[in-house]
C-alpha cells in the first residue's frame, strides 16, 4: 500500500486529535508529546525523502536538457 505524503499528514493530525481526547493527567501529558514528537520526527523524516527525490528528479531533468 502506498500514500500520499498529504495523507500521511492527515492520519498524523487525526492520531493526536484523538490521543488528546485522552489526556487527563500530568502523565498521559507527557505521553502524550512523546507520541506527538515522535509522530513529527516521522513526518520530517519523510518530508526530506520527498525532497530529496524532487531535487534529483529536477537535477536528472537538467541533466538530459543540457546533454541535447
């Protein structure tokens, strides 16, 4: 199965807005902002790959254009 980036981002978004139903206490608190950071590490984690594939497809597209 394959998603989006967008829809990786909304799942994110839909995971803390229910986990923060849940926060009641000093301790399910803590939990959860581990969750959330972590949950954002993910995200930037596969925000940079996304990147990171756009600037080598820029770069190869450059490539071709400049050996014609």
């Amino acid at each position: 199965m394959y998603i989006t980036l967008q829809q990786f981002k909304d799942a994110i978004k839909n995971i803390k807005s229910e986990w923060n139903e849940g926060v009641n206490d000093s301790h399910t608190l803590a939990h959860y902002r581990g969750v959330c950071k972590g949950l954002d590490i993910l995200l930037e984690h596969f925000k940079k790959i996304e990147e990171d594939k756009n600037e080598i497809r820029i770069r190869n597209n450059k490539d071709k254009k400049d050996c014609r």
